[in-house]
C-alpha cells in the first residue's frame, strides 16, 4: 500500500509535533519512532500508556511504523475497565512515558520507556517497510456505556482513506498548523488529531490541558485549525466576551471543527456573533471513523452534520426496515453506513461484529432525519435520545437546544422515562446558569411548547448542579441522578 506517513520518509527538519515548549521534527519524529518501533514484538499488539505527551504520540507511531497494533490506554480507566481492555487486548509490552507511575493492572507487561533521541536519524527511505492495508493499525475501546469496551478493529485502510477524504472535505494541507488539547485515547485526539496532521505533512501544537487562553496564543502565533469538543466552544464562547485577544484569534483561523457531540445552536451563534466564524461540525464513531462534515463555506445549516465524505455510503432506515428517501425530511431512521472508513472487527466477539451490520450497512445506533440540502441532522442515540411519547417519536436534542437557549439555563439534557400514559414522558435536567434564578418547569415547558409542539414540552425538571461526562465532554444520560428506565 502506499506510505500511511509520507512525510516522515523525507528527513525533513518541518515541525511535526509540539508539546508546550518540547517539539519534534520530521527527521527527529522518523529517528525516535523508528528506535522505538525496533523494540517492539511482532507477534502481539503493543499497549501505549495515552497521556497527553509528544512520547504518546512517537508511541502510537512507532507501533505503526513497525506494523503492530496499537491499543491506547486511557490513563483514566478504572481498574475493572483496564483489566478488562487488558485481558482482552493480550499485549504483548506497554509504552510509556519516562517517569509515569503505572497501575498494578499493567504490572505483569514489560515496560518499554519511549525514548525521544537516543537514536541516530535514519536515511530518506530507510524506515521500516509497512505492512498491507487491511493489516489492523489501532485497537480502540468504545466507552461501554452497556457493558465493557469493546475492541474496535480499525485497519490501516480505514485510516488512510478516511483522513483523505477529510483532506479533500476541509482542504487540509501540509501548511496546515492544527491547535488542540483533546485527550489521546479516542479516535477525534489521536487519529484526527495526531495522525491527521502526520498523514498531511502539517503541523500539530498540542495544548496540553485545555484553556482559551492557550488556544488564543497558539492561534495567534501562526495555528490555522482547532479542533474542539461543544464543551470547550462553550467555554471560548463565554470567553470571547471579555477577550478581544481570543476573538482575534479564532477570526483568524482558517478552520474551527466540533465533534463527538452536537455542539448547541447557542453556542454556534455565539461565536459566529463574536469572531465571524462558522464551527463545522462533522459525525463519527469509533467504529466508522468520520462519515460525515459539513464543508467550509457550504449551505449546510447549524445544527446538521453535512454531507457524506468521499466514498462514504450513508442511509437512513425507518422502524419497518426501509430505506428513507432523501427528499422525506420529517421521518426519523437509523443511521447505517458502508465504506473503506469502517472497522473490521470487534476483537474477539463475532456475535457482536455479526450483530452490528445490515448487510454490508454498519448499523450505527443514531438517529436523524435528512435535511433539505442532503445534510444529516442527528436526533440523538436510539437507546437514550429517541424519545416515544403519545404516538410521537421525539428527539432529544431538538428539546436540548431549545432549553440552552433560554438565558437562565447553562446545560441542559433530555430523555425520556416510562409512563403509564404516554409510554414516556419527556424529562430535562438543568444545570442553572452561574448567578440567575432558576427558571421553573412552566417556563421551561412553555418554551418548548412556544418553540417546537406542546407535545415535546418537559413533563418533568430536575436541577443539577453539574452533569455527568467522559473525557470527551458527552454527558453519561444513564448516570443522570434519578433516571429511570
């Protein structure tokens, strides 16, 4: 297959990785991936201890280049969560970074320290040959939200043509210099946001752990993309408004992308009101990569996730089982998807791999309607955002969006909950703005009621001082205090 990194087989002194004031060039980045990747067995995957470091990032390399699956770990997990991914897994080493104390779950794995220049440069061309394309690059594990991780299998295909087609989608470059603070375990900080840029040529600046601040001086000082998730834009949109230098900065990015949740239409006004800039959102799982994004400079509305990237199949599929057209923007289906973008496998669940696909259509679990230009609007999950209530199928996030818009509301999450008359009834939990009252539940409920239909109106509201979340910023709707159902 052809380089899955091209830029590193030219000895380049271009910056490929910053970390805070530690960077990496090209030709520095081949040297210490290539020492590491010599170390490395071939006969089993190896673990890489994801801390948000330029060491996590040689690791993950290193284990590409030497054509070894890599499983990134996050740092986070508890201890039944790492045992499990553990045993599953079956490494065969761990990578980590110099210093870092690792859990006893880790203890029976060799340790290999990553090294960042102990190794000479190699010559233009003198990096390890790489493997086939259907050769498995990553094994990731989904958040297990019904049960425990599960492996996902993405090969070295998957992740090629996808980070093409976001190159073609985004118009990403080689010039491209791309700011973020995610963390390095998920498919949006590690695939996207690392190997994106390697794959390109480019630049990526890591931030280390998030702040506007950061993101203002990174942007500033020659970043041309961010990459974010809606509980950051939240907080630079509430920056913006007492931070001329950070409304400079994002004006003057070329690209502002949000993923791994919907990010409120709010929020979305609020920084295009500030900075001029439209954030582009796109959709993806584990599983699929990205499937979608809206292009800069399209019609696609705020709210949708654009259209399919390239040689990405994408169909909606109602309660029946049929397909709905394109031109149908009212009826709610699941989301199915076939392409080169998809995963091979769930490490070893055949039952569980067999069970996700249609056919060839990988059965996504989302739910959304078309838009009148071909764009995807989610509604949310099936199992917690699909909400049926008197007949009416109702999504959650409409309803979301609607009560964030209210200015006493700062977070807001819809599900819905058995009810003896209605099937379920719509329920909001709200986090109250910082220093306001607390609206009540007939205000909320008009508002819905006023906005969308009286039959998506919040039956019930619950206040909570802060909602649960992942890593990623989307909120755990089964750990909502009180849930039912």
């Amino acid at each position: 297959m052809s380089l899955l990194f091209p830029a590193l087989h030219s000895a380049s002194s271009h910056t490929a990785l910053r970390f805070g004031d530690r960077a990496l060039s090209y030709r520095e980045l081949a040297a210490a991936a290539t020492g590491v990747a010599a170390r490395l067995e071939r006969a089993a995957p190896v673990a890489v201890w994801a801390t948000p470091s330029l060491e996590t990032a040689v690791g993950v390399v290193a284990g590409l280049l030497a054509g070894v699956p890599v499983v990134p770990v996050n740092p986070k997990s508890g201890e039944s969560e790492l045992a499990h991914i553990i045993t599953d897994s079956a490494p065969g080493m761990v990578l980590a970074e110099p210093g870092v104390e690792l859990p006893e779950q880790l203890a029976p794995l060799p340790r290999t320290d990553i090294g960042l220049s102990a190794e000479p440069v190699p010559e233009a061309g003198l990096l390890p040959t790489e493997p086939n394309a259907e050769t498995a690059a990553l094994i990731v594990y989904t958040s297990g939200t019904t049960g425990p991780p599960k492996g996902v299998v993405l090969s070295r295909r998957a992740l090629a043509s996808n980070l093409d087609a976001l190159e073609e989608a985004w118009q990403w470059t080689a010039d491209d210099v791309l700011v973020h603070g995610l963390p390095l375990f998920h498919v949006h900080g590690l695939i996207l946001g690392v190997l994106g840029p390697l794959r390109r040529g480019g630049t990526l600046r890591h931030l280390g752990r998030f702040t506007p601040q950061g993101v203002a001086r990174e942007l500033a000082s020659g970043g041309t993309m961010l990459f974010g998730v809606p509980t950051m834009y939240h907080r630079l949109a509430d920056a913006c408004a007492s931070d001329p230098d950070l409304v400079r900065a994002l004006a003057a990015a070329r690209l502002l992308v949000s993923g791994s949740a919907a990010l409120p239409l709010h929020d979305h006004e609020r920084i295009t009101a500030a900075t001029g800039q439209r954030v582009i959102e796109r959709y993806g799982m584990t599983e699929t990569l990205m499937n979608t994004s809206v292009r800069p400079g399209g019609s696609s509305r705020p709210g949708t996730v654009g259209v399919p990237l390239r040689d990405v199949d994408i169909r909606l599929v109602d309660d029946a089982g049929q397909r709905v057209p394109a031109e149908d923007t009212e009826t709610v289906g699941e989301l199915q998807v076939r392409g080169p973008n998809l995963f091979t496998e769930y490490l070893n669940r055949p039952d569980a791999t067999t069970e996700a696909f249609d056919g060839g259509w990988f059965r996504t679990g989302d739910m959304a309607t078309w838009d009148t230009d071909g764009s995807v609007r989610l509604v949310g999950r099936k199992a917690t955002d699909l909400i049926k209530s008197g007949g009416y199928k109702i999504g959650a996030g409409e309803i979301e969006n609607v009560l964030l818009g209210h200015p006493a509301v700062a977070e807001a999450a819809v599900a819905g909950e058995p009810d003896d008359d209605l099937g379920e009834r719509v329920v909001a939990w709200i986090v109250p703005a910082s220093g306001q009252q607390p609206p009540t539940q007939q205000e909320l409920a008009e508002l819905v009621a006023a906005r969308l239909a009286p039959h998506k109106r919040p039956r019930e509201v619950r206040f909570l001082d802060a909602m649960p979340r992942n890593d990623m910023g989307k909120i755990l709707k089964r750990q909502l205090p009180g849930r039912q159902g």
